[in-house]
C-alpha cells in the first residue's frame, strides 16, 4: 500500500510538470499529449486498488450500521415491550404454571441418578451445611488475618507502605472468596448433572463466578469508599455507626447487579420462562429501588456529618459538594425503575436500574482511583522527591484527566450507545466541527491549551528570572521593577495566547468580525471592566502610583502592595486590604505621598506656654531634631513659630526624611523626645483651662 501510494504521488508529479491540459479549441503537442495519455492510463491502474479497497470500506461500514441499527432495533423493542404488571394475580398463575412444566421436564429427563429432584434436594442441603460451616471458618480467619494487617499498618511508616498493605489485604480477602467459591460450584456441579445438560451445567457455573467477582467487588468498593483507613480515600465520610450499614447496602447492590447478570445470561439461552422472568425481575427491581433510596439516605447523612464536623472544628467545608444532586438523582431512577416495573415495562425497569448502578460504580471506582493517586503524590511530594513538588502536583490534574477519557465511552456503553457511535464521536472530535470557514476539532483545543500552557509557564519562569538576577542589578526602585515585571507578564500572556491559536492552524484574519463584534459588546456590557484594564496599563507606563507608594485616595490612606488587571490593592496601617478600582486612581484626585524622588518634609506641631524662652525652646527642638537618625541633615532641620493661640505659643519641627514612609515613626519619635526633654528644661506644655465659679443658693430655696 506504502509503494502504491509513492507511485500515485510520483505519477500525479509526472502529470502536473507536463503543465495544464489545453484549454477549450487549443491544440497541445502530440508528443505531450500521448505522454499525458500514457502517465492517465498508468495513474488509473495504480489508483484501481486503492479506489476498491474504499469501496470495500464503504461497504462494510453500511453492513455495520445496518446490523447495529437492527441489534438497537431488537433490543428497543424487547426494552419497552409491555407485559402484564407484577401486581396482577394472572403474572402470578402464569409463572406457577411454568414453573410446573419446568419441574415436569426435569423429571421426564433421563439422568445418571433415579429421582433427580431429590438428589439435587441433598445436594443443595449439603452445600448450605458446608456453606455455613465455610462462613464461620473463614470469618475466623478473615478476623485474624485483618488484625495481623492492621497492626502492622498501625506500625508501619508512609503512605505508599500503608496502601500496598491494603491492597495485600483486598487480594487476601479475593483468594478466600475464590476458594470458597470453587469449593461450593465443584459441589454445585455435581448437583447440577442430574438435571441439566453439560453445556447447561458449564453456562451456569460460568455465570455463578461472573456473579460471584460482581459481588466480591461490590465488597471492595463498598469497604473503599466508606470504611477505608485513610480518610482522604473516602467518598463518604459516615458516622461510624452507620459505616458497616453502608458497606452492606452497597454489598447488597452488586448481589441486585449479580442477580440481573444472571437473569439476563439464562434468559438470552432460554432457560428461563417469560412470566417466571419478569415476575423475578419485578422482584428485582423493586429490591434494587429500596436499596438505591436507602444509599441516597446515607449521602445526605454522610453531607450532614461532614457539616458537623467542621462546625466542631470552626472551618469550612467544601466549597463544591455534589452529594445532594446526586442523591436526588438516585432517588429519581428509583422512582423511574419502580414505576416502570409496575406498569408493565419489566424490562425498560432493569435496564434503568442495571445503568444506574454501573454507572455509580464505575464513578465511585475512578474517584477512589485518583484520590489514591492524590495521596501517593502527595506523600511523594512532601517526602524523597519534596524538590519536584511543584511538577509532581501536575500529575492528579493529568490522572484525572486520563480518568475522564476512559471514564465517559464506557458510561456512554453502559447507557446503550454501541461502539460504532462512539466511534462516530470520536471521529467527530478529530475532524472537527465547521463554523463558517474555521474548523475546530478536540486536537486544536487541545494543541491550544498545550502551547498556551507552555507559554505561560515560560513567562512565568522569564518573570522570576528578571526579579531575582537581572532587575535589581540595574539600581531602579522597587515600584519600577514590580511595573517591568507585571507589564512583561501581561505580553508574555498575549503572545502566548496569539501563538496558541496560530498553533491550531486557525486563520487569525478570520477573527477580525468576531473581535470587530466583541469590540462593540465590551465597549457596552463590560465597560467599566474595560475601563479598569485600560487604567491598569496606563498605571504601569506612566506610573503616576506604583508599588510601595504611600497614597490617600478619598478617606483610606496606606500603601500600594499590588497593581492588578482591575484593581490596586492597598494595604492600610492597621493591616487592612482597599481593593481601589485602577480607573479611580485614574479620573480622581489621589494624594501621593512617595511619588516625589527626593526626601520628604515632616511637621510636628508644638505649643509652649506664655512667658517661656523662646530662643531656649527653639534651640531644644533643633537639638532633637537633629539627634534623630531618620531626619536628614540637609535640607536641615528647621524650627517655626506658627501664631499665638489662645493659651500657648505654637510652633513646629520642620524636618526632612529619605523616604515618605518614614514620616509617621519619625514624627512619633520625636514626639516622645520633646515631652522627655521639655520635662526636662521645666519648659511647660499647656493646655486648656477652664474658672469654674460656685454661687450660693439663698436660704430655703428648692425647699
């Protein structure tokens, strides 16, 4: 095939160096015109194969849509094919009535032994005998083994450790369940020969072990999602009087799924009657409905207790807890399934409850899966591999996605849809749906979140590396150098995203009505987003406020800890975040106190009684001004009266400061030294006073 697709393209080279064919009424070469005839009957011949193996293709694809259009046809009809509801009394008649044809042909069989009912009567006794007695030996020995397991994880050391025990345990608890499962079935065998036929005998035996792994799984699901001794493993977290409920409920539903396995494999070989068939099945399903309805109960209780807890403990929960959604669809298929049944449609009941129960399986499965993944991640990461914790914290989000892959053909199975519509689906993923003149397929969304991702990364990484080698090499501020390294992360985005969709094989020309449209719709319904973005920008390039300022916008006074896309976060002196929209600091008055490069001036204000020596006032606050190491030296401190007011002379400390932050401390500390050394000089602060003059009441008044 290979070969004969290079000879194809060969001869399609050979044809098209020989130039367009003539045109209408033109005459081309005969020695051309004989070459291209030859070159068109050898690309013919080459192309015959290929041409019929398409055809054959075609062919068998009809054949397979054909026969799966008439597989879904059958199984519809079979599906809601109505019958008479288990709750009338001919259901009942009818069943009784083959279950007696049934137990005549057993014994008008010719059989190895002379009453086979009765045989097979010793024979199920012996196995409920044996059966007892295997239950009480083998619980004996499953506590021991149990006990020996859990003391050595109580002493053992890691997580991966712990886990490996565990699934030792589970593989412990299949090897005796097998056992004991071989034993009964050889028992079981010897039984069946007196009234079935060998391959009737093989099928049953087959069907009973299919049966058996169904129910020692539901066993281990049951046990790892409620009652696992790591806690992060389960999916509920139940009261622990209502663990070992719980784990039997969910046994209890794999022996409901077991049961319908089998129903159904007899009913396909016809080994089981009509009536006796939809009479089980309504008792089937019936059963399956309660036990659906009691596991709802306890994912409510498991949501309520988790509640609890976390009022007991002062925290908060999680924020997305999906247990109430689907405990109510639990509930509904249950409704569904049951109301099904008793209308008529036994088998439209069971495939709703059959579906329902596989499906809850296989999530619960997966959601163990990738928690135990979490949890080795985890160990790994806080363990022998803690350098690589910021890669190995990728893989749960990679599992889980792999998860998800695996997780939804199997659902879209379970729910009736065939292979070849998943195939379909698929195909429709790769080649992508048309809108207009772009093709977008899961590989292109894929192929961009990769690459933008990569891009991401790579500007995150090129931001570390200038903050920590190349920028504070150059001298520049800190406000300038947190600019730089937002406004490179803001390119470092957009290019990354313009990469991607080139990536992707998209035209970027054919985006231009849709972000003309886009344009029109922010400039309208995200405006005042817009608007903050645009002043964002302009923060950086002009940097009228940067980081570290110290600001007063309207009442609220701090200093700039972040410029943002939107918003300016300001931190206040008493620790407290101002989210500030960036367009406010833009259109509104904002006082600045650092956006000057030199030092700052400070004030502190100071009053002095009347009568005090002013010369000897000033010389000690200049004294004290300069005996503070944050003033500066020059521009020098200075000392200034600044009027009489009614009972003091005011004047004030004039000093400067390197940077405006340090106005407040400065200003407090020098406070303090004036109050020590004017105690000192026996210079007098005053203050307010207020003559209170006391009348005397006359004689007898108020009497």
């Amino acid at each position: 095939m290979a070969r004969s697709t290079f000879d194809i393209r060969l001869l399609n080279a050979q044809i098209a160096a020989l130039g367009p064919g003539p045109g209408e009424g033109a005459v081309e070469a005969s020695a051309i015109s004989a070459r291209r005839e030859r070159l068109d009957e050898r690309l013919s011949r080459a192309m015959a194969p290929i041409l019929e193996l398409q055809e054959r293709r075609a062919r068998a694809a009809l054949l397979v849509a054909d026969i799966d259009a008439r597989t879904s046809a059958i199984a519809n009809s079979r599906r809601f094919d109505r019958g008479l509801s288990p709750l009338d009394p001919r259901t009942w008649a009818r069943a009784a009535g083959e279950v007696r044809n049934a137990i005549n042909v057993v014994r008008g069989r010719a059989s190895i032994v002379d009453n086979p009912l009765l045989f097979v009567g010793l024979g199920l006794a012996s196995i409920l005998v044996l059966g007892v007695l295997s239950y009480w030996l083998g619980r004996k020995v499953w506590r021991a083994v149990v006990d020996r397991v859990m003391r050595k994880i109580a002493s053992s050391e890691g997580v991966i450790r712990h886990l490996a025990l565990i699934m030792a345990l589970d593989l412990i608890a299949a090897a005796v369940f097998v056992v004991a499962l071989a034993i009964s079935a050889s028992l079981f065998v010897v039984t069946l020969v007196a009234i079935f036929k060998p391959d009737e005998v093989s099928l049953i035996v087959a069907t009973l072990m299919v049966a058996a792994t169904i129910v020692a799984g539901g066993q281990w699901l049951g046990r790892s999602i409620m009652a696992s001794p790591f806690k992060q493993l389960r999916l509920l977290v139940l009261p622990q009087d209502s663990e070992k409920s719980a784990v039997a409920t969910v046994r209890n539903l794999s022996i409901v799924l077991a049961a319908e396995f089998m129903l159904a494999t007899l009913e396909v070989r016809g080994m089981l009657a009509v009536n006796v068939s939809r009479l089980l099945s309504s008792i089937l399903v019936a059963g399956g409905a309660w036990l659906i309805w009691r596991m709802a109960a306890f994912l409510r209780l498991a949501r309520d207790h988790d509640r609890e807890q976390h009022q007991l403990a002062g925290t908060h929960g999680a924020t997305i807890n999906f247990s109430g959604t689907i405990a109510r669809l639990m509930r509904f298929f249950a409704i569904v399934a049951l109301v099904a049944a008793v209308v008529g449609y036994v088998f439209l009941a069971r495939s709703i409850l059959t579906s329902t129960l596989l499906s809850l399986a296989l999530v619960c499965m997966a959601v163990y899966l990738h928690r135990s993944v979490s949890l080795v991640v985890n160990s790994l990461a806080e363990g022998a591999l803690k350098q690589y914790r910021r890669l190995l914290h990728f893989l749960p989000l990679v599992a889980g996605f792999i998860l998800v892959l695996m997780v939804l053909p199997v659902l879209a199975i379970i729910w009736g849809y065939n292979a070849n519509q998943i195939g379909e689906g698929i195909l429709l993923l790769k080649n992508g749906m048309q809108f207009g003149e772009v093709r977008i397929s899961a590989g292109d969304v894929v192929t961009f979140f990769v690459v933008f991702f990569i891009g991401f990364f790579v500007t995150r990484w090129i931001q570390r590396f200038l903050s920590l080698a190349i920028i504070p090499e150059l001298g520049i501020d800190s406000g300038a150098q947190a600019s730089i390294v937002t406004f490179l992360g803001y390119v470092g985005i957009t290019l990354a995203a313009f990469v991607a969709i080139a990536t992707t094989g998209l035209d970027l020309s054919s985006l231009a009505f849709v972000a003309g449209a886009l344009s029109v719709g922010l400039g309208f319904g995200l405006q005042s987003v817009v608007e903050n973005f645009v002043s964002g920008i302009l923060l950086l390039i002009e940097r009228p406020v940067k980081v570290g300022d110290w600001v007063e916008v309207g009442q609220y006074s701090g200093i700039v800890r972040k410029i943002a896309v939107r918003s300016t976060h300001i931190e206040t002196f008493d620790r407290h975040q101002i989210i500030v929209p960036n367009s406010q600091l833009i259109t509104e008055v904002v006082k600045n106190r650092s956006f000057s490069v030199g030092p700052s001036r400070i004030t502190v204000p100071v009053g002095v009684a009347y009568g005090t020596d002013l010369d000897r006032a000033r010389d000690v606050l200049l004294e004290i001004a300069h005996a503070n190491d944050k003033t500066l030296e020059y521009p020098e401190p200075a000392v200034a009266m600044d009027g009489f007011g009614d009972s003091a002379i005011n004047l004030k400390i004039l000093a400067f400061v390197a940077e405006a932050t340090d106005g407040a401390p400065t200003a407090s500390a020098l406070n303090f030294e004036i109050a020590r050394r004017f105690e000192d000089e026996g210079i007098s602060i005053p203050f307010p006073q207020r003559d209170l003059h006391v009348r005397t009441l006359p004689a007898g008044y108020g009497t």
